[in-house]
C-alpha cells in the first residue's frame, strides 16, 4: 500500500467520538423499575436500556434529593464542596420555622458560574450539546445555556413542573403542544427531533425528565389499567407505616403513579427506537439514572422503596441507592453487573474517558472514572453524603459513610452515629454500632476528615426549639397524618375515582 492509499483510508481506521444521551429520571426509585423487582409498575423500555449495558448495583446519587444530586452529575463535586446542599427554594436559617432541634444550613442557590462543568467540557472536546426537561439549578444566569449547553428545552428554575405533565406547560423555556400533549413524550420527541439533525460533530443530549416528581397526575385509561391490575393482585388494607417522623408507604399500588411510570418508559422507549432508526444506536452511549429515591414519604406519598428503608429526603438507602446503568456499545457486555461502588460525581470523568477526551480533575474533584469497571475490574472506594437540613419528606440533617460492608450516619440534632452493614441488612434494620465500636470510630474519623476537607458547613441548635411541641407534632403523624393518607391512596383506586373533569387536563 503507497502513503496516498494510506492517507485515504485513514478516515475509516480512526473511529468516530461517540455521540452520548444521558437521561435523568427524577423521584424515581430503583425499586420502582420493574428489572429491579417491582412486580407492580411496567418498564420494559428502561429494562432494556439496562440489560444492554452495564448495571451498577451499588450506584447511588450524591444526594437523597435533587439539586445538590443534579449539581454533583454536571460539575463532578461532591454537594457539600459545592455548597449546593438542599433542593433550590428550600427554607434555611431561621427562615426554616418548624420547630427542629437544629437550623439547616444556607446553601448556593444556583450552580457556580467558574465551574467548568461536563456539557462545558464536551463542548470544548468537539461535542454539540443539548438539554431537554428539568434544571432546578438556579434562574436567569444560572441556566443550562449559561452551563454549556447550546440548546435548552425547558430547563428553569422550578423543580416541578408549573403547569403538570399535561399541556399547556406554563413554562418559560418550552412551548405549549396541542391540549393535553404528554409532557414526557414530548420532551422525548425533542430529544430525538435534534440527534436527528445532520452535523458532523458528535452530540451530547441530557434528557432530563420531570417525571416522576409530584403532581402524580395520568390519563383516565392508563389510571383504569392499572387500578385493575391493582384490585386483580388484593388491595391492601394497609398502606403505611410511621418510621420514626413520617408515614411510609410500603405498597407499590398507586394507579396514578404507576400511569406516570409507564409514560416516562415509553419516552425512552421513543428515544432508543430513534437511536435505531437513525443508525446511531451502536456508536451512542446511553446512560440511565435517577437523582433520588422514590417518594414514599412526604409530596404524594406515591410509592414504595422496600425491602429498602425510607425513600427520598431520607437518610436510608431508599434515599440514594438509584438505577445506575451504562450502555457503551464496544466497552460494556450487554447484561453485564458491577459491584463497584459508583455515584452521580462519577458520570463526568466517565464520559470524557469514554469520549477520549483528557480528565480535568481539577474540576470532576470527586468522581471516579468508571471506564476500568466497565470492563469487569473492580476496586475499593468509599463514598460520602452531605445532608444538613430537614427533608419534606421526613430526612434528619445527617452525614454518612459507605465504605465496604458498612454505613455510618451521623445525626446533627444529637451528635449519635449509627452503623449498618448494608451488605447482610439492605432494609437498614439493626444498628450494629455497639457491637462494633472500632468500625465506629475509623469511619467516623475518616468521615469529619472528609467533611473537613470539602469545607462542609454544619448546622447549629434553634433555640427556638420547643420539645412539648415537638412531641405533639410527632404524635399527630400517627393520630391524623396516616389516617388522611389511608383514605386518599384507597380512595385513588375506587371505580368511581375522578380527579376533575378534563383528569388534569389530559383529555377534554
């Protein structure tokens, strides 16, 4: 072969940068998937993202709710570092008035501008960048156009939706459909209407959905196929159970939820077909995740985490292990599973890897590549959680430590350390820390000296605290916040059942 020959088929031996679409659920819980063991909801389309790829079965967010979780995926920084600690809008400091033990830190409400975050560094690698869906890291000069990404479809300050899931929208940064239009299929069909369009550079697509946060809201037909699938299995007669500060839901029955499952499924299922039919599938990293656990306590009570304990806002698994899936068609082996502990800081060094652009570890500070785990390695690593402040949902201002088999929380409002060796315990059942003091102190130790590090603010006693009061507040969970819930959640599956005339604008 002369070097002219050579020359010309240089283009077909250098591969192409892949194209990546990352889709962020929100509120959904892993246990909400029915590849993860829920026998009640239905995610074939998620299911089949998951068996394509890689499944992390310690994946978990940086976060038990979701701006400080979003914040970690974009800019590769633990919360704390970032000072993003609670959802954006949340009360802190004395503005925070519900009579608790301690006053939740102030925390940035919108994501550093000097952060180079992962849309900006694939922009700068050669990628054409777009996002579609929910924000909620901040307002005008802290939007996703300011972040790196060149085009944004309905990203804003909110974190949920201001119209609901059905048109018209009301918000600023999307257009209203035709009455009624789905708003995760749309989102969906915005996604795939732009990786459509012809360009020479690579696309980095973040699919962004607001389901399945609150309002849970569905149309009459998929609310009627599943309040049939519920009745057909026996209702429960019970529904929750208080844990501790809050009712939890420990029956995935909700037919108004799991219509809002299978809607969210069925828009990626319009983004992997669009994949296929544009020929991009087998050059496209698609990755799967959520930035908290489901909402089994607190918003719309709508689901159950079980056999892990609590839900989002809250300081257990529930709250932060999440569906963690890779699908990077040459690097993953189709129904492939990790063990390798992996959390949302992580994706950012993951896709440059992937992308075969350099690592900026002066900005992704505390991710971890996952590339070596995608091919089957494993290696130790410990992960950290920030949380000091009051979760609607029933959270206590805590830190925690997963390092091995074991997970240490520490509680603010007392100082008292619990461990669990989540390994033999998933459901956080028995606190093991006076069997094992030594454990106690080493993680316990390595967890202020992460705390000190990242420059984590801690909170401080309100001395407006009234106990009497307290122990009143506690006991109404039990005498009137659980009863009112019995009645909605049975009342969601009764025949006769009917939100409002147009089922949320839905329908005419």
């Amino acid at each position: 072969m002369n070097f002219l020959s050579a020359i010309c088929l240089l283009p077909i031996l250098v591969a192409a940068k892949p194209n990546i679409v990352f889709i962020l659920a929100d509120d959904l819980g892993i246990k909400d998937l029915s590849c993860e063991g829920s026998t009640f909801h239905e995610t074939p389309h998620i299911d089949a993202l998951a068996k394509s790829g890689m499944r992390f079965t310690n994946g978990y967010s940086a976060c038990q709710v979701c701006s400080p979780s979003r914040a970690a995926i974009i800019s590769g920084q633990y919360p704390a570092r970032i000072q993003i600690t609670d959802w954006i809008g949340a009360a802190s400091g004395t503005k925070w008035n519900r009579n608790d033990r301690v006053l939740p830190t102030e925390y940035l409400q919108n994501l550093p501008s000097d952060i180079t975050t992962v849309a900006e560094a694939l922009k700068d690698g050669g990628y054409r960048t777009f996002f579609a869906g929910k924000w909620h890291l901040g307002g005008e000069k802290s939007k996703p156009e300011h972040h790196g990404f060149e085009i944004n479809i309905g990203g804003h300050h909110r974190g949920s939706p201001p119209g609901g899931f059905f048109s018209p929208y009301k918000n600023p940064d999307l257009t209203d459909g035709p009455p009624g239009e789905s708003l995760p299929i749309r989102l969906a069909n915005e996604t795939i209407d732009y990786i459509k369009k012809d360009s020479e550079k690579p696309f980095f697509a973040f699919l962004s959905f607001y389901s399945v946060h609150g309002p849970i809201q569905t149309t009459p037909e998929l609310w009627e196929k599943y309040r049939k699938k519920a009745t057909k299995a026996g209702l429960a007669k019970e529904r929750f159970k208080v844990d501790r500060n809050k009712s939890v839901r420990q029956v995935q029955d909700c037919p108004i939820y799991a219509g809002m499952m299978e809607s969210m499924d069925d828009a990626v299922g319009i983004v992997l077909d669009g994949l296929k039919k544009a020929g991009l599938d087998q050059n496209t990293i698609v990755v799967f995740t959520s930035d908290n656990g489901g909402v089994s306590s607190g918003d719309a009570f709508a689901t159950s985490c079980l056999p892990l304990r609590g839900g989002k806002g809250r300081q257990w698994e529930g709250g932060i292990r999440q569906p963690f899936y890779i699908s990077a068609p040459g690097v993953t082996k189709p129904g492939s599973t990790s063990e390798q502990f992996a959390t949302g800081t992580d994706f950012y060094p993951t896709l440059l890897e992937l992308a075969g652009l350099k690592q900026l570890p002066n900005q992704h500070i505390d991710g971890r590549s996952l590339v070596p785990a995608l091919r089957g390695e494993k290696s130790d690593r410990t992960l950290y959680w920030h949380y000091p402040h009051y979760g609607n949902q029933g959270g206590e201002p805590s830190s925690i430590i997963r390092k091995g088999d074991f997970k240490l929380i520490r509680y603010y409002e007392d100082g008292r350390e619990e461990l669990y060796n989540v390994s033999k315990d998933i459901g956080e059942v028995s606190d093991v820390s006076k069997r094992h003091s030594n454990i106690v102190t080493r993680l316990s130790t390595e967890l202020t000296a992460h705390l000190t590090e990242v420059g984590a603010k801690v909170p401080q006693p309100d001395p407006r605290f009234d106990p009497e009061k307290k122990k009143k507040q506690l006991e109404q969970v039990t005498s009137k916040e659980k009863p009112r819930l019995e009645k909605q959640h049975a009342n969601f599956l009764k025949p006769d059942f009917k939100p409002n005339k147009t089922w949320w604008g839905s329908k005419d």
